[in-house]
C-alpha cells in the first residue's frame, strides 16, 4: 500500500512539472524581426550567468544611480557612480582595483566629483616596443562642467574644462554626460545642454567645432511664418538646429555610434520606422565618421532603432517607439542598443541587419530592471542595471550559437567567403527563420561572382536591394554574352511596331471614307485613331458610330487583363512578397468605377444640356481605357528584368497611362456632350461628387437589408424556438 501511494505521489510530481510551461522557465525570449514586423523566435545569442552588486564587488557601500559601463583592452570595467559622487574600477573577475572618489587637483588642493556621468578609457600606443602615449581614464565630472583625466592606475592625470568658443550661446551650459576619444586623443563630448551636436576638442580642451547635429522638427506654419518675418525677427526668434544626443561610443575604426530620444521627434522616429526608412535624418541611432557625416547603412527590413512591433496587439495598447539610451560597440563590428523603456538590448551587424535581441523586466536571472549602460568584455556583455539605489552588473556569456554568428562575421569581414557560406549554413540549421543568415550566404556567394545563386538566397530573406546589386550583374553577363541578338531584337520589336501602326492608320483611313455599318476590327483598331487624335476620335466615335458596345467591353475587358497581369506578374524586386490579387477584384477595380462615372455624369448631363446619351457615355469610357493596357502590359513585362532602382521609371510610365486615360475621358465627356472646357470641368467635378453619393447610397441600401434580413431571420428563430 505504501508503495502504491509513493507511486502515486511520484506520478503527481511528474504531472505537475510537465504542465509547467516551456517558457515559464525561461527568464526572457531572443528574436528577431520579420519583413512584415513580426518577431521570429531564435535560440539565445547570449544567456545570463550570474550577477555582481556591490558586495560581491568588494564595495562598502551600493552603487547608486550609476549612469555608465565601459570595459578597457585587459577586461578591467568601470562604472561611472553619480550619486556616490566615484568612479569604480574593477579587475576583469569584477573585483574592486580602486575607487576614485577624492584628488588632489591641478592646482594642489583635494577635490572631488560633481556627480559624473561618463566615462571612457583609452589603451597605451606604443612605438618602437616603448610606451610612447600612456592610456587614460576620462571622466565627465557633469555637474561640475568638466571632464578629468586619470592615469590607468587612478592616479589624478588633469583638467579639461568647458571649451571656449563664440559658437557657443551666450547662455550655454557645459553638461558633459559621455565622452569617447579616438586614438588620436581627440575628445567627443556629449553635452545634455548643448543642442548643436557632438562637441568636439582636444585632450588640452581645444575647441574644434561640432559634428552630427540633428535636425529639429519645425511646424509646416512656423516655415511659412518665418518668411514674412523681418531679418530681425528671425533672429529673435532663433530656432533650435538640434536636439542633445544622450550617448556615445567608439569603434576601431574611429567611427562613431551616438544615440538621441526626444519626445518631440517621436513621431518622426514613428514615421521613420513604419516606412523601413533608410534615411539617419531622424533615426535614433546614428553612425558619424570622424568629419560627422553620418554613414550608418541601414539595409535590413527595418531601421536599426529598437522595438519594431510597438504596438501591443494582446491588448491594443501603445508602447511607442523604443527610448535608445546606450550604445556598444561589439566584436567584428556588431554594435548593440538600449532600450530602457522594456529593458532590452539589440544587436545588429555593421549593415544594420538585427541579429539578435532580448531581454525583459523581472527579476529573475537574465532580466533586467532600469538599464543603465551596457559593455562588451571580449566574448561576454555586461549590462548595468538596477534599483537607483542597489544596482548591479549582470553577466551575459556568449552562447555556442553567439559563437557560430560572430566566427560568420569574421570570415564574412575577412572575405574568407567560403567558410563564411558554411558558418551561415550552420546556422541555419539551428534557426531555419534567420534571414541575415540567408544574406549573408547571399553577400559571400555575391562576393564570388556566383550571382545566379546569390540570387537564391536574397529572395529568402525579401533583400530586394542585395537582389538587385546580384541581378545587375547577372544582367550584364547576359548582355556580354547575347550583345549581338539584343540590338537585332530591340529592331525587330520597332520594326513589327511600326508596321503594325501604318496598318492600324490605313484600316481607320479606309472606315473613314467608308459608310455602313463597322466591323469589329475596325471598331477595335480606331481606338489607336482616338489615342492621339482626342477631339476628332471622339466627334467620330459619336456622330460616325465608329465605335461601339463590344467595342468599349473588349477595351474593358483588355484593361482587367492588363491590371490582373500586373498583379500576378511583376517582378521581384517590384512585389517582393509575392503579393497578388484575383481576376475578380480586377474586374471590380475595372467595372464599378466606370459604370459609377457613366451613371453619375448621365444623371448630371441630362440636367444640364449634355447631348451625349448613357451609351455614348459609355462608349466614351470604355475607349478611354486603352492607354492603361499600351502601359500596364510592357512595364510588367519589364518588371522581371529591372533592378530596384530602375523601378522608379517604370513607375512614371504606368502613372502616365492612367494620366493618359483621364485626360480622354475629360475631353472626350466634353466633346461628346458638346461642352466647353469650363463647362466640362465644373461637370467632371460634379460627376464625382455624384459617385460619391451614389456608393454611399449603395452603402446605406445594403446596410438597410442586411438589417431587415436579420430581422427576419431572428423572428422565424424566435417562432421556431416557441412552436
């Protein structure tokens, strides 16, 4: 009996652990985004190992509201501790080296910090074997308006104060909060008073000027009002050029990652994301060369700024766009974010794919309270985060998969393309969903001139620009091989063309001269005739009955063929998704609005002396649609041999047909109903308006006995039920 219940006990052990979900174990989620914004799991890039507070650090006393993170070449990290007015150092096992918090200034006397901010650490140059510039330790002593060096070893090295310069404004205030130095001792300062960019200075406090300046967001009627303001009224009014950026940092390269969040440039930042922008104008993350042109490449789905699905689809409430506090710079030129409204981190690679993201508020390991700053110390990252008045640094190691995507960076960075090909297989055999994995095969067989291929694993992963680079190249070997047939062919088509024009003008010359009634192809041929003779094809079409009901249906009918062909064949850099609609809707897209117009301009014509009837009216319209099917046709045939930047003139032709179209059916209304230009456009405009009216009343009328048929429905229900 007793082993009967143990049995029993062990079973409901097991039971209950196995309803426990998967997930609930898991202290947060790695992704990354689809084209269409959707988050695609992937395994961890990093997990979360253990967390280092204060005691474990050997420290007194906690840190409080720290506001900075950086890590030097031997693995040493240092944390900016504003409240306790100190900077920390500890050894690369994350224990205390030295604290700084009192020295003896330049000027012989004992100081201290005024709630620093930043800091940063250089590493020793040498030449010649020998130590020729000893590495530094910066920091932005902020409230004192000031940044302070020190040696390596924490001893008190100088001042830099606040630049001087007339760039400056009368009532500028000097807040340093972040610094980065290149390898040339030139300082980058991050002011959160100063709104004309980065400042820039040497290690002496040399004011050189300022770099990456945001743009500010100025009112469409503020832009009209400033120019009927006076010159003096314009400089009184003085508009601010930028917003203050809140953090740096700095690659090997010298490049420079800053980040900036302004509520003022949400919306901007919104609109930048929604429409997959490419433009740094107002993204929050951006990448400057030493000169302050910003060079961020921004080729994956969506811009490098954070959260993309912003939106909480659970319960429809709006998040809004990430707040990017902080910026790292990773190992093979990956760079990671902060986002510190949902206390998470992404990573993307130097092209501004994302690699990887995570993180999320809690408290278990692995989840993150109020980041702070984040740092990479070689293949693990260190996040700083916390209560204000207890923070912490939590230690994130490198995965086996972390591994597998930073080994295919390094071959992909040092073309070695073949291993990288394989690096990228491999990693797709853990993450089958990770499309920087399909480009990077793409980029490293694109990088062997294998194009055909390449081409292959672009259209996985909806790269439409990475496609059209292979595809250009594709494109002139075909033309290198075929350079001969291509002129013959192109003389061919004119040829065949042109024929067929003289053919079309002489059988619309012979029905001119001709009474009796039309054939077919005759009424099909004289739209070529009223294309480009509007006021003389129309007069005809009316009066000499050139044209007809199965005319204007044929014409009709070819325009939703036409429609229907672009839908289902277009190129693929013109509908990457695949997209496509059914012959049906076409015929919709055709036919309701073309009876709309003839019903709507009949009804108003009739009152207002129009001599055309409902036919000619309709007639008119179906042999107006022609220039839609001359366009439409060869541009989506043309589609599937373009590339993205070619597109656009594709583009301008389709919009010149369906100009095309409405510029005849203008005149040809007014020709037949005999109005002048005047006369006609005041109707055109009413014909609108009446289709307007006619679809609402369409609308109400359905509504109406969808209402009655429910109606219905629920008496018989109810009759049923009580019989």
């Amino acid at each position: 009996m007793k082993k009967l219940i143990s049995v029993f006990c062990l079973l409901f052990v097991f039971l209950m652990i196995a309803s426990v979900p998967v997930g609930a174990a898991r202290a947060y989620q790695t992704y990354t985004y689809s084209i269409g914004g959707k988050a695609l799991y992937s395994p961890d890039a990093y997990t979360a190992v253990k967390t280092i507070d204060a005691a474990a650090m050997g420290l007194t006393q906690k840190i409080s509201n720290a506001s900075d993170l950086v890590v030097d070449n031997e693995g040493n990290v240092y944390i900016a501790d504003t409240d306790q007015n100190r900077v920390i150092c500890l050894d690369r096992y994350y224990r205390v080296r030295f604290e700084i918090s009192t020295f003896i200034n330049d000027q012989g006397k004992l100081d201290t910090f005024h709630r620093p901010q930043g800091v940063f650490v250089t590493e020793d140059r040498y030449e010649g074997g020998e130590v020729k510039y000893a590495g530094r330790i910066f920091v932005c002593d902020t409230e004192a308006s000031r940044v302070l060096t020190f040696t390596r070893s924490g001893e008190f090295d100088s001042v830099i104060e606040a630049p001087e310069s007339e760039l400056f404004g009368q009532d500028a205030i000097y807040w340093p909060v972040a610094i980065a130095v290149d390898r040339y001792d030139r300082l980058f300062v991050v002011s959160s008073e100063t709104n004309e960019g980065i400042i820039v200075m040497t290690d002496k406090g040399e004011f050189t000027g300022f770099i990456g300046a945001q743009q500010s967001v100025t009112s469409v009627w503020a832009q009209i009002w400033k120019r009927f303001q006076t010159a003096e009224q314009r400089a009184r009014n003085v508009t601010v050029i930028s917003y203050p950026y809140n953090n740096i940092d700095i690659n090997e390269r010298g490049f420079i990652y800053v980040t900036i969040y302004a509520s003022e440039l949400v919306k901007k930042m919104e609109g930048a994301i929604k429409n997959q922008s490419t433009s740094g104008l107002y993204a929050p993350c951006k990448l400057l060369n030493p000169a302050g042109d910003e060079i961020m490449r921004r080729n994956g789905f969506w811009p490098p700024a954070g959260e993309v699905d912003y939106i909480n689809e659970y319960n429809k409430t709006y998040d809004g766009v990430s707040r990017i506090t902080d910026v790292a710079c990773g190992p093979e030129q990956t760079w990671t974010i902060v986002d510190s409204k949902r206390n998470k981190l992404y990573t993307y690679d130097y092209d501004g794919n994302l690699l990887f993201a995570f993180g999320d508020q809690g408290t278990q390991l692995g989840n993150l309270e109020d980041i702070r700053a984040v740092a990479y110390q070689e293949d693990t990252m260190l996040v700083l985060s916390g209560s204000n008045t207890n923070q912490r640094i939590t230690v994130f190691n490198r995965t086996e998969y972390g591994d597998a995507l930073i080994q295919a960076l390094h071959h992909q960075n040092e073309r070695l393309y073949d291993l990288a090909i394989e690096d990228w297989k491999e990693i797709l055999m853990r993450n089958s969903n990770y499309d920087a994995a399909y480009i990077g095969i793409g980029q490293s067989l694109f990088r062997s001139g294998k194009y055909a291929e390449a081409l292959k694993y672009y259209k996985s992963a909806y790269d439409v620009d990475n496609y059209s680079d292979a595809y250009k190249e594709l494109r002139k070997e075909w033309m290198a091989k075929f350079f001969l047939l291509i002129p013959i062919a192109i003389g061919l088509l004119c040829f065949g063309i042109g024929r067929f024009l003289r053919y079309a003008a002489k059988v619309n010359k012979r029905a001119s001269i001709t009474a009796g009634k039309r054939t077919y192809k005759e009424e099909i041929l004289f739209v070529f005739h009223l294309m480009f003779h509007p006021f003389d094809g129309y007069w005809d079409l009316k009066h000499e009955k050139r044209g007809s009901i199965r005319g204007a249906l044929t014409m009709m009918g070819l325009a939703v063929i036409a429609l229907f062909y672009r839908s289902v064949g277009r190129g693929y850099v013109m509908n990457p998704k695949g997209q496509y609609s059914t012959i049906f809707m076409q015929l919709l897209v055709v036919v309701v609005p073309v009876m709309l117009f003839a019903v709507a301009n009949w009804c108003l014509t009739t009152l207002f002396e129009g001599e055309g009837s409902f036919k000619d009216i309709f007639i008119g319209i179906g042999y107006s649609l022609f220039p839609l099917v001359l366009t439409v046709i060869p541009t989506t045939l043309l589609s599937n041999f373009v590339t993205s930047a070619e597109t656009d003139i594709l583009s301008v032709i389709v919009t010149l047909g369906f100009i095309w179209t409405g510029f005849l059916i203008f005149f040809g209304m007014m020709v037949t109903h005999g109005y002048t230009v005047p006369k006609n456009l005041v109707t055109t405009l009413g014909t609108i308006v009446g289709m307007a009216f006619i679809m609402f009343l369409a609308i109400l009328f359905t509504s109406l006995v969808m209402d009655m048929v429910s109606f219905v429905r629920n008496i018989v229900t109810e009759v049923t039920y009580r019989i």
